[in-house]
C-alpha cells in the first residue's frame, strides 16, 4: 500500500481509504450483519488500509469500534455528526453528545479527524457561529485531533459551501465529491486545498453511473439535453467506449479511481464496498497507475466543464 501525508495533519495514512458508508455500508444495507461489516474493516487493514471513513448516519461505527480493539494505533479514524435533524439545526452541545456517542461505538477515547457531516452553503453560518466552538473545546479536551467537514456532492455538485470553508480556513481535512464525469473542483477545490495543506478525501470516485452502463447512458443523456455536453462528442449508447477499448484500462471502474488517485489536491481516495474480493479489485486501481494522457485529455475535453451532476 502506497502512503501520502495527511494534509498540514502530518498524519501518514494510505492512498486507498475505506469509506464505511455509501449505498453498501461495509455490506449492512444488502442484509449483512455486523461481524460481516467487521470482517471488512479487518480485511482492509490486513491490505494495508489505515484511513478509515464512519460516520454515526452510516451506523457502521460499532464495526468500526470492533475491527480496531486493540489496533487503535495502527489506525485514523475519520467520523462525522449531522448538523441538523431535518429543517433543526443542532447546538454545539447536541454535537458534543453525537461525538460522545461516537466514541463509546469506535471504542476509543479520541477521533483523528471529525467532520461536520453534509453540511449545505445554508447551514455553514450556523456550523460556525454555533458549532465550531464547542469542536474547539473538544479539540482542546484531545477527544478531537482535527477537524474535517464534508459537503452534499449530490445536491451541490459545484462545491459552493466548500469554497465558503475553505475561505475561511478552520477545517483541516474536507470530503469533497470528485469524478471523471464532474471534475469541477480542479477549478473550485483543489487550488484553496493546496494552498492552506487541506487535505482531502475523495468520495463519489464511482458511483452509479461509473458502474452501471444504463445508468451512466442516462446520465450523458441528460447532459446532452441540458446542453452541458455537447451530442457530437460522445456515443450516446456507449459514452466511454474509448476507455473500454484501451489495452491500459481494465474496465471503467478501474479507470475512474485511476482518474482520481494522481489528481493534485487529491488525498485519500474513498472506497466503499460489502465484499473483500471487490475491495481488493478496487485497490488495485487505486494503485494502478495514471491514466495515459490521451485519455486525460479526452475525458476532460468532454466533462473538464461539467459541475452539474454527481454520478449517483
């Protein structure tokens, strides 16, 4: 497993990051169980995996908590707390109480990085003003070692509250959306990033349009009539064609982590599966290498302006 720093963090921590949540929470959300879930988290630490991505809305941090008793050292743990129940804002002391409650499920006295978990351009103020102090006291406490915040990528997919954040420059770690189908926050993200040492984990590298063929036809379809991509450019039917027939890609899975992993600004790139065998594919992409510069410039002279879509 390769290693990177952590941002102005100076955590070491591995390229490849298990993200506990996404549409298959360690496999919970297809009828697995928690020892399943565990058996992943072990598994990942077993190919060299240290940076793992919770979050008590995952409901994965009791396997979590399981998977690293008696490894706490060998791990960062990275987790969250909403800040809102619906249209309610949560107080600095609810989300003292939601850190409390993930420490008990982690096992563990301290978290390496809390984020404020989809926070929305119109919750930030609020995050600021009334949320911020009390992490502060925490981070004091050393119940907190840094601070992280992550964004809604499928309901902002252009990065607004994250320019406001990274503005102001509190939080030393963002989870930010980022694919070869929307790649806006090269534009947007990734030059604040850099220029503060604001690491980064990178979610939504694949989803379902990288990974489902009908999907992904739905998706260009769209971008087409919103006249974000223009028809000439692409096969309607088969819009990554050119990947697939490459004799350097596997597959377009293995070439969406690929596009990610040598971004700059890029960190940690997530990866979230239910079974060993696809985290282990899935790794092996990360590692694989950059794409060949033909295909960087063609993925970018088709989606390099798209900032409209996620690819859920």
């Amino acid at each position: 497993m390769e290693t990177t720093i952590l941002g102005r963090t100076g955590l070491e921590v591995s390229v490849a990051g298990l993200g506990c949540g996404g549409h298959s929470r360690l496999g919970m959300t297809y009828g697995n169980d928690e020892s399943h879930a565990t058996g992943i988290v072990e598994y990942a630490m077993d190919q060299g995996i240290n940076f793992i991505d919770t979050a008590r809305a995952y409901r994965t941090e009791v396997a979590v908590g399981k998977a690293i008793k008696g490894k706490r050292d060998r791990v960062v743990i990275s987790t969250k707390s909403l800040v809102g129940r619906g249209e309610e804002l949560l107080s600095g002391q609810d989300i003292v109480v939601s850190l409390e409650k993930s420490l008990v499920n982690l096992q563990t006295d301290y978290v390496d990085v809390y984020n404020l978990h989809g926070v929305t351009v119109e919750q930030y103020p609020h995050c600021i003003s009334e949320i911020l102090p009390a992490l502060l006291k925490q981070q004091e406490a050393g119940r907190i070692r840094y601070l992280g915040i992550t964004e809604t990528f499928v309901r902002e997919p252009s990065h607004a509250m994250l320019q406001l954040a990274l503005g102001d420059d509190y939080f030393d770690v963002v989870m930010v959306g980022f694919n070869l189908l929307n790649p806006s926050a090269r534009e947007t993200v990734f030059p604040l990033t850099i220029k503060n040492n604001v690491a980064t984990q990178i979610m939504f590298a694949v989803r379902r349009a990288l990974s489902q063929p009908d999907v992904l036809r739905e998706v260009v379809g769209n971008l087409i009539e919103s006249g974000d991509l223009e028809e000439s450019l692409v096969d309607r039917h088969s819009p990554l064609q050119f990947l697939e027939k490459n004799a350097q890609v596997k597959s377009i899975v293995e070439a969406a982590y690929r596009f990610c992993r040598f971004e700059p600004g890029v960190t940690v790139v997530l990866t979230g599966t239910g079974s060993k065998d696809h985290l282990k594919e899935n790794i092996e992409s990360i590692l694989a290498g950059p794409l060949p510069a033909d295909l960087m410039e063609a993925l970018s002279n088709l989606f390099g302006k798209i900032d409209s879509i996620s690819g859920n």
